[in-house]
C-alpha cells in the first residue's frame, strides 16, 4: 500500500517562481522549493524525520486542479502519513 500525500504548492508559497534577470533554466522553480521547505519543516515541528518516515517524491501537476503544481510526498507508514495529513490540515496556508 503507498503511503502518498499530494500537497498543493498553491496553498504553501505565493514566492515568485523566478527572480527577476537573466538565469535561464538556473532561475526557476522558487515556489515548489519554498513550499516544500515548509512543510518539511512543518513535518519535523510534528516529530516526522525526513528520509526515515517520509520523502520527498516529485513535483507534478493535479489534473483536477487545472493543472495546478502538487508536492508529492511518500511515508513509510500509514501513522506517519496520518500524523502528516493533520499536521497540514492543521495549518491555515499562504
């Protein structure tokens, strides 16, 4: 059974994608980092250690969402996904 949550990056960082000038493929994808930094961050607050109760998977695109960018991350655990999924729920996003 996977242990998967899909996070909207939407509702954790309004941080533009790119900076401002030149940088090409080097200066993009600010806002599903910063997004993905908090709620690891937010995670550990919550005794979740990355890389022994969850990871980090991928960055996709919801469909249902218009496209909208997810965070995809995997748990080791069905208790540590739940634990997560609270935690997130728990929060009042961006």
């Amino acid at each position: 059974m996977e242990n998967n949550l899909h996070i909207s990056v939407d509702q954790w960082s309004n941080r533009p994608n790119h900076l401002p000038g030149e940088g090409g493929a080097l200066n993009a994808g600010y806002t599903p980092v910063d997004a993905l930094a908090r709620i690891v961050n937010l995670l550990g607050q919550h005794g979740l250690v990355y890389d022994h109760d969850f990871g980090w998977e991928r960055f996709d695109y919801s469909i249902e969402d218009g496209f909208k960018q997810q965070i995809q991350l995997t748990f080791h655990s069905h208790d540590a996904m739940l634990t997560a999924k609270l935690a997130i729920e728990s929060v009042k996003n961006v």
